[in-house]
C-alpha cells in the first residue's frame, strides 16, 4: 500500500469511475426523451445503477488514500513518541 502501482490503480479506478458516471448520467439525461415507458424504465433503472456502481467506485479509492494517510500519520507520530 502507498507504492507508485497502487497509486496508479486507484488514479486508474477512479478514472473509470468518474467516466462511467458521466456516462450513466448522459444516458439518465437520454432515457427522459423516449416516448415509450417500458424503454424508458429500462434505461433509467440501468442508468442509475451505473451511477451507483460508479460512486461506489470513486468512494473506495478516496476511503483508501484517507486510510493510508491516517495510518502514515500514526506512524509518524509513533516515531516521534
């Protein structure tokens, strides 16, 4: 934890996230211009569920750098002790 491949994975991640959310809400945006309902319940509910996969994505790597940083804090503050 904390060695530049993971800090790539969680730019990575959260990249992906932050792309798939933009793109969940575009098709959210889109599913409001069909006519027909059964489409357009379609589209809604799986549109939100990528938004929700995507905010759980982008959550986990910002939960793991605040966790790395704490424990780093600790650390240091263990060493001073």
């Amino acid at each position: 934890m904390g060695s530049p491949l993971w800090w790539l994975k969680m730019a990575a991640v959260g990249a992906l996230s932050l792309y798939f959310l933009f793109l969940g809400i575009n098709q959210l945006l889109a599913a409001y211009a069909l006519n027909h309902p059964q489409l357009f319940l379609l589209h809604f509910f799986s549109s939100s569920f990528v938004i929700l996969i995507s905010l759980v994505g982008i959550a986990c790597p910002i939960f793991q750098i605040l966790a790395l940083l704490k424990a780093r804090r600790a650390e240091a503050a263990g060493k001073q002790s």
